[in-house]
C-alpha cells in the first residue's frame, strides 16, 4: 500500500492507494475515531458486485453499516435526490453519532460528499472510490457538487473527506467506457503538470487500457499526488492555483449539458474540452503545432472522441457561457504553453473561443 498525505491543518488526511487493502479499511477508521455507525451510499451495481465484501470487513472491525442506493448517472446529483438522500439519513442516525461512506464513482462522490457537508452541518466523509476517474480525481480536494438544470455543478461545498481509500481491485471490473473516462482526467494531469506523466501515457496506454494493474497502480499514485499538491497550495481556489485543475473543463461541461448529460460521458466531454483549450491555446500563439499533435494524437490513442457529431453547435455555446467559471461578463480559461506548462487566461476574445468550438464539429 502507499499513501499520500494531504496536509490542509486540521483537515489534513490520507489517500490510501493499493490491491486488496479493503480488508484494512476497519483498521484506519478506528485510527480515526470514526463514528462506529456507517451510512453507506452506492449504487445498486457496486452494492450487489462489492457490497457484501465491504459489509463484512467493516462488520468485523466493529462496525454497523446501512447501504443506500442512488441512481446511476449525473441525473442523479439533483436538488430532489440529495434531500431525498439527507431524509433517508436523518431517519437512519436519529440520534447517533454517524459518518457517510461514499462507495462508488464520481456521482456518488459528488452527491454524498455534498449530504455530508450539510447533514447537522457536517459529518465524518469517507471516500471508497470504485471508479478509475473517482481515484484518481474526484474523491481528492473536498469539492462537492450537485447538478441544476441549467448547468453542472452550480450548487456546492468545500468538504474534505478524512480518508481516501483506493482498493485497485475494484478497476478490473470496469469496462471500456469507464476506462477511458478515468485516462481522459488522467490526460488532463499530465498535461497541465507533468510532461513525464504523459510520456508514461503515450507508452502504456495499451497496458492500461487492457488494466494492467500495474500501469493502472503508477497511474493512480503519480494522479493522486499531483491533484493532492495542487489542492493543499490553494484548497477553495482563493490563489487561483487550484484553477488549472479546470483545463478542458469549461467547454467540456458545456458538451455534458448541451447533450443532456446523454450523448457524451464525462470522460468524452472533458477529452473534447481538452482539445478545444488546446486549440485556442495555439490560435493565441501559446502552444506549438508538436506539442497539439500530441495531444490529439495521444488522445485518439485512447479511444476518446476527437470531434463532436450528435450536437448542435449554438446548444454548446449556449451552454458554456453559464459555466460558473465566468467572473461577470469576463471569461476564464485554463490554456497551456506547452505540455506541463498551464496559464489562466481572461477576456479570451470570443470571436476565437467560437473559432475553437466550431473546429469540433464534424464539418
């Protein structure tokens, strides 16, 4: 097993990165003095594939636990679902000490984490990520979101977990299209941090692609910890250091909410983003024609798309602009110099962001 501390004071915690270390899980929350009542929240796949397993090793380490299960899918982080979700907890805690476990992918990250921050204004948060891109993103830093109609992620919280705990077995039940979600947040890392990173992409992406535990091992370590350091230097983006985390995220949540949260997965969303970002970043005349190549090659290597064919292009740019990025009427995009070399720009000219969107689509 490794760790990876993520010092934040008195919300510094661990992520815990290894095979078959479920069965430690009980230990490090009695370390922690966590409430000995666990509300798990899951779907109803994890909860039938992993479940048992889970319940068993928290059952003897002396714990008591109670399984919800949320729908899955991003519909399921909506205002509706989470008061449905603190009802359900408010009437199993009643009057004990509880802590929330999210045990699942990014949605039930994202919806738990949120219940947890606000349930008798903050509970103990657990986080048993089972997804690739939950491990190697969306469980570390303590955001929480849920999604309104307009727009992803308009309603959240900054709510650190006390344990993240990454069980790499549960990656080999994946299939393709999860995969790939994970290695397009994967490909935003190297991208903004770690030239190395991407070189191990453009070498391995077969092994991790088939989940080669471990490719798939070094991954999730060398993601975790970037994310983890970037997240104790500005943890509620207030020195815009944390903001590079955003790269492809701006036009990609745009495609997700433009194609209903239907016709491009996240991972798919994000890859586009990462493209058009790339793209303006070379109209601007920061980025070199090389370094583009390689990323559209590396991801067209993935499998990821690399132009979109089942939307409309005034739906996307409707869209963006009410991405929650926007300072009043300014714009702001997470654009690189060069693999490993982010710059957040404002009042990008608008004329050459509808440039960079249009080029996305089939023509």
């Amino acid at each position: 097993m490794k760790t990876i501390r993520v010092n934040l004071k008195e919300r510094s915690y661990s992520v815990c990165i290894g095979r078959g270390i479920l069965k430690d899980l009980a230990g490090y929350l009695r370390f922690l003095k966590l409430p000995q009542e666990l509300f798990i929240v899951t779907n109803s796949q994890i909860k039938h594939r992993f479940g048992f397993a889970l319940k068993s090793c928290l059952k003897k380490g002396g714990f008591s636990s109670f399984f919800y299960s949320a729908i899955d899918s991003e519909k399921a982080k909506s205002i509706t679902n989470a008061v449905k979700l603190v009802e359900a907890l408010a009437d199993y805690a009643r009057q004990k000490k509880i802590a929330v476990l999210a045990f699942g992918g990014g949605v039930v990250g994202d919806l738990s984490s949120f219940v947890a921050s606000i349930y008798k204004r903050g509970v103990p948060l657990v986080q048993v990520p089972t997804t690739l891109l939950a491990q190697i993103d969306s469980s570390i830093g303590g955001k929480t979101a849920i999604d309104l109609s307009i727009a992803k992620n308009l309603v959240g919280t900054f709510y650190q977990p006390r344990l993240v705990f990454c069980e790499l077995d549960f990656l080999a039940t994946l299939d393709k299209k999860q995969i790939r979600a994970g290695l397009s947040e994967a490909v935003k890392y190297a991208i903004i941090k770690d030239e190395g990173l991407f070189r191990f992409l453009e070498e391995n992406y077969r092994q991790l692609f088939f989940k080669d535990m471990r490719a798939l091992a070094h991954l999730v370590y060398q993601c975790a910890r970037i994310k983890s350091g970037i997240v104790q230097l500005d943890e509620r983006e207030e020195k815009g250091l944390r903001t590079v985390l955003n790269f492809g995220h701006t036009i990609g949540h745009a495609i997700e909410a433009a194609g209903d949260y239907l016709k491009y997965s996240h991972g798919e969303a994000i890859a586009l983003g990462m493209l058009a970002a790339s793209r303006l970043s070379q109209r601007l005349g920061m980025l070199d024609s090389a370094a583009y190549e390689r990323i559209l090659n590396l991801i067209a290597r993935l499998g990821l798309p690399q132009e979109i064919s089942a939307l409309k292009e005034e739906d996307v740019l409707r869209a963006y602009k009410l991405d929650k990025k926007f300072i009043g009427r300014t714009n702001r995009f997470v654009l690189i110099k060069g693999i490993g070399r982010p710059v957040v720009c404002e009042n990008v000219p608008q004329e050459t962001i509808h440039k960079a969107i249009k080029e996305l689509f089939v023509s």
